[in-house]
C-alpha cells in the first residue's frame, strides 16, 4: 500500500476506495473508475482533491477531509 501523502489516482486498485468526508457530515467512496469519469487525471495525487471536489449535500467545495481505504484493510477487524 502507496502511504496517502503519496497515493496518486492510478495506485487505486480494484476494489480500494477514495473516501471523501465532508463538514456536513456527508461520507462518499469513489472508485478510480469514477474520478476519472469526473476529468481527474491518473497521476493526480489523492491529496490534491479536496479543492476539486463539491459535496452534493451541501454543495461547498474544499470543505472534505480524502483518506484511502484499501481493498486490504476492510477485510481486518
């Protein structure tokens, strides 16, 4: 596993997940598959998102909070 100061969209693999926390209180996973459908390039950091990013609750922009879950760490307790 990539370390988030490092992961880009094209370390994402099948099955990890970018989860974006927004203040509102609204949680959402995106797949590398989705972001890319949404113009985001593969070599783009994962900590560059939040600025491009709008919350479709809310409707703010660069108000998340993106961290990783890998396919790998759902299935520990």
């Amino acid at each position: 596993m990539t370390p988030l100061y490092a992961a880009r969209i094209a370390d994402l693999g099948a099955g990890d997940f970018v989860q974006v926390d927004c203040a509102c209180g609204h949680v959402e996973l995106l797949t590398a598959t989705m972001l890319a459908t949404a113009g985001v390039v593969p070599d783009q950091k994962v900590l560059d998102l939040p600025g491009r990013l709008r919350c479709r609750e809310c409707d703010a922009r660069g108000r998340v909070v993106v961290s990783i879950k890998w396919a790998a760490e759902r299935g520990r307790g």
